[in-house]
C-alpha cells in the first residue's frame, strides 16, 4: 500500500486508484493494416519491468481522471506523476 | 543411491537423535557445460528437471536457483489442488498434475501429504449457479469428477458455512470436486529435488542468471553469478521473473507480474476438513495439518515485484471470510505475506516452445500454478527432450497470442484469478 499523489487531487491513499498498465502504449493508427504480430504485440506483450516503470492509474474512488506514473515496481516508490498527453519528467 | 525413506529408516534415525539422516541433496559447484539448463528451482523446475532425468534420460541437466529451493511462489501458495477447469485444454493439462499427484508420494518415496478432502465452490447469485452449472458438466464430459451441490448439501458438506437467505451474498449452491485437495508445498520441491538429485542433475542454489547468450537465433549457454554455463537448452520456470529473462534474450512476454497475498490464521483444533472457494466474494479458506486456517487473498492490479501487497485486499479477503465464516469472527490471523505471480491475459499458462531455439518458457501460471506443478514439470520436460510440445499442452503455446486461439479461463474456472 502507498500513498499517490493524484496530479488533480493530491495525496490520497492507493486504494482509491486503479491501475490501468503500461503506460504510452499508442492505439494504432491503421488498425486495418496491421498483421497479427502487430495486433498481438500491441494487445498483449508488456515490457513487464523490474524497476522503473512508466504506468496508468485512474483516481477511481476520486476525481476519475487517468494520469500517468513512473515507478519503481521493485518496491513500489513513486518517482513522479504527470498528466496525459505530458511528457514523462524522467527518462 | 539413496537411502529409502520408511518406517524402518524413521525407527533407526530416532535411535540416534535423527543426525544421521543422509542429505537429500548435494549442493554442487555448476559444471562448464549441460545438456540443458532449468532456470528457475522452484516446484514447477525441479519436476521438469525430475522428469527430463527419468523420462527423457537427459542426466547431464542442472537446475539454477537464485535464492534457495521453493523459496518463491513454491513455498507461498495456499496448496490447493483441484482440476475443474472449463475448457478442454485445461481441464486435459489439470487433470493431468491431478492423476500424477494421486501416486505422487510413492513415485518420490516422499510423503507430500496429497490430501484429496475436496474442494467446494460456492455460488452467490444466479449467474454463478449457471456458470457453476455448466462447468460442472463440462468438467463431466471431460472425465473430471464434479457434482453440484444444493444449498443444504453444501451446508451438509461443511456445517461452518453461513448459509443463512439473508446474508448479502447468500449460499445458492456449490460444485464438489471431490478428488481435489491439498498437498504440503515444501514437500512437492524437496520430493522432487531429491528424486532428480538422485538421478545426477544439479541442484545449484545461490545462482542467479544475469544474461542469455546467442549465436544468432539460437542459444549457447548462460551468464550466471557462478560464472557462463555453456547449454544448448534452456527451461525457463522463473515466475514472476519470467519477463525479467525473457528480456535477457531480446523477448517481450505477454505477462504482467502482480503481487498475491495469503494469510495464515493461529493454529487451533480441526474445524474445516474441505477446501472451500468463493469467487463471488473473494474468500477461500482450508485448514493446514498444523491447524492454521490457510486463506487466499486476491492479487494488486499493479505490476510489482516488491512481493508486498495491498492491505485492503486481505482485509476485502477477510470481510467475505466473516460473512461467510461467523465462526472465525474472533480468530486472530498469525502471517501475512506475498509472492509475486506472472498472469497471462487468458490467465491460462504458456508451456512452450520461443522464436530462440534451445529457448522454453514455462509461464504464466499467474494465481494457480501450485496444483500443476507434476504436470507441468511433465509436460514442459517433453517439450524441451523433443524440441515439440505434448499434445496435452499444445494449446498453450506462446503463438496464441498472435492467432487468437485463446484459452480463457478468467472467471470461468474459479476464483484465484
């Protein structure tokens, strides 16, 4: 358990979020063009990392804005929360 | 050759203060080359090794364990067994571990204290009636053992359960599959780890992968903290860890690692001689044989490998097991912890084969993979022996994520999804 600092909000405890996964994983632009390596690749391969992880989480049980996270998912320290659409702060 | 364990070697080491005991397995120094390396010792990659050893007579294998054996997810889970799955592959590769368990101890002269006390799942509201319903008969044509319960019948099966109608989500009914059960989990990776020691494999703990190394698309041995190991095959049966050295090897897995909790209650007399599982309500509950209530939290929805959970999960868990359980109302709960389990979006596993060749993934097993540990070690030793999987895990190829051919078992088995 954790506390996030949603970017609307504020601190709030991590209960009242909802993790949405990896984060800046763009829709595809010619859904028909794609072959089924592309579809399974955008559907369902996840970098899965150990260590810093750039992620979704929706303020649920809040203001139910999505915004994006960076992570350390070796022991779940936050290191930065930024809105959608914004570039990650750290690289 | 190892000494048999029996009640005439228990008599002779109690005569001596049991130090005595032979050492059930050695603890080697890694060679410079293998026939094939398992990556990963816990249940699941010391039966592959057991099995690769004596089905498959590759005896120049070694297992590589970073901690220590079953110290993962091995030694973490609530040690249910049961094969009522729905689909037919699944219900195939389950019922597989189930009738491997079912002579386990004896085929490993290890008591793994196979329990068959059956396992109940509960049904709360009317969809869960018709999906119990229809599992049950899918269950039925597969050959697996399943009956449908009737509110009185499950109460019959287990007096402790709260059937009252006016509960928020009250009993209507449950399916039995009384072949199912427990089994002691150390036990399952000591019996195996003994088995394949026997038969010469390697048991090397305290060493970690730190990379794969290629010649092109095919596999030539592994960085380890022990030094490279040269192999022309390597299993991997690492987890949580499994996108971890799929990465090493240029791969992206369709996983992604979540944190699961468990908790055990203080030990007390015999009260629940059943596995009982809700998946409505989020709760199930057994009893160990030290006589601690053994129950199943539900996993975080965050990637972590922290193998730390939330703690409004178990206290979701515990809120169900009370309504549920009025009786445990004033137990205290003694551990909590967490291990961290890789979930495949069909939450079904991924025994198979990889572009790389000499490379195999054994994944994937997300919140159930302790009942298919023989299975699975079975089934994945064939599939590294022939370079081809077993017609019983055919289906639980990596490729099905690109064909679509999913095995979606989310919901549809049980809870602990």
């Amino acid at each position: 358990m954790f506390i996030i600092n949603c970017p609307y909000c504020g601190e709030r405890e991590q209960s009242e979020f909802k993790a949405g996964g990896e984060a800046h994983i763009e829709r595809p632009k010619q859904p028909t063009e794609l072959s089924d390596d592309q579809w399974a690749e955008y559907l369902f391969m996840r970098k899965n990392i150990k260590g810093i992880q750039f992620e979704r989480w929706v303020h649920v049980h809040g203001c139910r804005k999505w915004f994006n996270m960076v992570r350390d998912t070796t022991n779940d320290q936050i290191h930065a929360v930024y809105k959608m659409g914004e570039k990650p702060p750290i690289k | 050759m190892k000494n048999k364990y029996s009640i005439f070697s228990l008599f002779k080491n109690a005569l001596t203060d049991h130090e005595n005991w032979q050492r059930a397995w050695r603890d080697p120094e890694p060679k410079k080359e293998y026939d094939a390396i398992i990556v990963g010792g816990g249940g699941h990659g010391l039966a592959t090794a057991y099995y690769l050893a004596k089905k498959h007579n590759l005896r120049n294998i070694a297992v590589l364990e970073k901690g220590w054996i079953g110290g993962g997810n091995t030694g973490r889970n609530t040690t249910i067994i049961r094969s009522n799955y729905l689909w037919d592959a699944s219900a195939g590769l389950y019922d597989h571990a189930l009738k491997i368990w079912e002579g386990l101890s004896q085929e490993l002269n290890y008591n793994v204290m196979f329990s068959q006390r059956g396992v109940m799942n509960l049904a709360h509201n009317l969809q869960d009636v018709r999906d119990l319903k229809r599992r049950t008969h899918a269950n039925r044509l597969n050959g697996v053992d399943a009956v449908w319960l009737s509110t009185e019948e499950v109460k019959k099966f287990c007096p402790i359960i709260n059937t009252s109608p006016n509960i928020r989500y009250p009993v209507l009914g449950g399916t039995l599959q009384k072949r199912a059960g427990t089994a002691r989990h150390d036990a399952v990776a000591w019996g195996y780890a003994r088995g394949a020691d026997e038969m010469g494999v390697d048991i090397i703990q305290n060493c970690e992968v730190k990379g794969i190394k290629r010649n092109g698309d095919t596999v030539e041995g592994l960085e380890t903290t022990k030094g490279f190991i040269k192999t022309k095959k390597i299993g991997v049966v690492a987890a949580g860890h499994s996108s971890v050295i799929a990465n090493m090897a240029g791969l992206k897995l369709p996983l992604e690692s979540k944190p699961l909790q468990a908790l055990v209650s203080e030990p007390v007399k015999p009260i629940i001689d059943t596995v009982v599982m809700s998946n409505a309500v989020h709760a199930y509950v057994s009893q160990s044989d030290k006589g601690e209530l053994v129950i199943g939290a539900g996993t975080d929805d965050y990637v972590s490998y922290s193998q730390k959970g939330s703690h409004d999960i178990v206290e979701g868990t515990l809120h169900a097991i009370l309504e549920l359980y009025p009786i445990f109302s004033r137990m205290r709960m003694l551990r909590q912890w967490g291990g961290i389990v890789d979930i495949c979006p069909d939450a079904s596993p991924i025994i198979s084969k990889t572009p790389i060749k000499g490379l195999y993934f054994n994944c994937g097993w997300g919140t159930g993979g302790f009942k298919a540990t023989p299975g699975s070690g079975d089934l994945f030793a064939h599939t590294i022996a022939n370079d081809e999987p077993h017609k019983l895990n055919a289906a639980f190829n990596i490729n099905r994520f690109v064909s679509g051919d999913l095995v979606d078992e989310h919901g549809a088995a049980a809870v602990a999804h």
